[in-house]
C-alpha cells in the first residue's frame, strides 16, 4: 500500500495495482502492466514506484495515473522498495539492491553482499537497511553507497524491518525481533515470545508490534522491551501490520480479516 495526492495505490497478487479515493474510499483506475505480482510500492514526490514478482519496477505518475516508465535489471522477483531522499532502493531475490534516481530513473547502482534473498528494506535519513534469508541485515551509507556494517544475530530468514526512535527492529523466521541501536549499530535487545515466524513490524508512539505466523500480535513497551499485551483473534498469520494515530495498529492476516486494536 502506498497513499499519494488523495490517493491509495494498492498492489496485488493478481499483477494490477488498484487506486482509490481517499475521500470517497471509491476506486479510481486499475493500474496494470506488470506480469508478476506486485509486490511493493514506494512514493517519492508525485510519483509511485512498483515492484514486481516480473523482476520490473515501474513508474507511475500519481496524478495522471500514466506509466512514466520500465526500471529493468534484476534477475530475479523483485520483493521491497524503500524510497530515501532523491533515492529509491529495491531488494530482490536475486540477493542485490539495486538504486535508482527518483528523478531520471537511473540504476545508480548495484549493491552486492547479500548471498540470500533480500525480503526487507528500511531506512533513516541516512542508512538504508537491507535484510536477507542470509540471515543478515546489512547497513548502507545512502550518499555513499557504501556498505558501513553487517549485523549478525538472528538464526533464521530477515523477514520485515522498522525504523523508529532511534532504533532498527527487524524480525525474524527465528521467532524472535531484534532491536538495534542506529547510532552504535549493535544489538541492544532481543524479544522472544512468538511462537513462530516474525512477519510484521509497527512502530508506535510507546510501543512495537509485532505480528506472527503464530496468528498472535505482541505489543512491546519501548521503555521497558517487555511484551505489555498479546493481542488474539486472526485465524491465520498475521502478514502487516501499520500504526495507527501512533497509539493502535491496524492488522491484515491470511485469514482475510483487517483487525484494530
């Protein structure tokens, strides 16, 4: 999901990206093009970047609703987007991430170290984030584009990462979030709990959520790091979760159910 000019720009696995009204809620245009899913959209000024199963990015114009252009070079799907500054950064399975000028469309370069998948991007004003099955997280230099660390923890796939108040929390297929200091670039904490796969992250005023293939949502206290509530009601995974008014989230499950809370 991504919202742009009044606008809400969804992707699908049916390979359409659909856009609404934010006012009215009624569906707009379908946007289509794309021969894969569509995976992940990204918003830089008036424009909506996709990323596609197809190995393509595309460019949409958010007013107009027009293709403005086809981003070719991956090898393989592409799963993650994340847009900082003039910049946009996709992740593939194809183990790169891959920059690209907001402005002129241009590949800037091909970040390579990764040797899985790349399923999770995030980032700062400076540092964008990159997780993969390797079971790593690397850190980049966004006017560099250089990597400045690699961070080593978790045991299993890097499945979602979230930035906020001063920290990285990435979470996991080994059922555990981490919690990483922006500044030293270390670990300061890990939260055990779900009884299986990490699959969403939503960072609040006071709190993290998480959401779990265990079908469970925990709420974590970003004073203390315990798990202050455990939220129970989807009948399947929960698969993303987005902070709502900084003080409840809203959830999408496998169940086909939107929960708040």
């Amino acid at each position: 999901l991504a919202t742009a000019g009044g606008r809400l720009f969804s992707g699908s696995y049916d390979y359409s990206i659909r856009v609404w009204s934010l006012g009215s809620l009624a569906r707009e245009k379908t946007l289509t093009g794309h021969t894969d899913a569509v995976r992940a959209l990204a918003v830089a000024g008036n424009k909506v970047f996709s990323a596609s199963y197809d190995t393509t990015l595309k460019v949409w114009d958010a007013e107009a609703l027009t293709l403005l252009a086809t981003l070719s070079g991956h090898s393989g799907p592409v799963r993650t987007l994340v847009r900082c500054g003039d910049k946009v950064f996709s992740g593939s399975y194809d183990k790169t991430v891959r920059v690209w000028d907001t402005t002129t469309h241009e590949c800037l370069a091909t970040l390579v170290g990764h040797t899985g998948a790349v399923r999770a991007l995030a980032a700062t004003d400076t540092m964008v984030f990159s997780g993969s099955d390797d079971t790593t997280i690397r850190v980049w230099d966004a006017a560099s584009l250089t990597c400045l660390a690699t961070l080593e923890g978790h045991e299993d796939n890097v499945r979602v990462l979230a930035v906020g108040h001063g920290y990285l929390f990435s979470g996991s297929w080994d059922k555990t979030v981490r919690v990483w200091s922006c500044d030293s670039l270390t670990c300061i904490k890990v939260l055990e709990g779900h009884n299986e796969a990490v699959l969403a992250l939503a960072v609040g005023d006071l709190f993290l959520a998480s959401g779990s293939y265990d079908t469970t949502i925990r709420f974590w206290d970003l004073a203390s790091w315990q798990c202050v509530r455990k939220a129970e009601g989807h009948d399947d995974a929960v698969r993303v979760l987005a902070a709502a008014d900084g003080s409840g989230v809203i959830s999408g499950a496998y169940d086909g159910a939107v929960g708040v809370w």
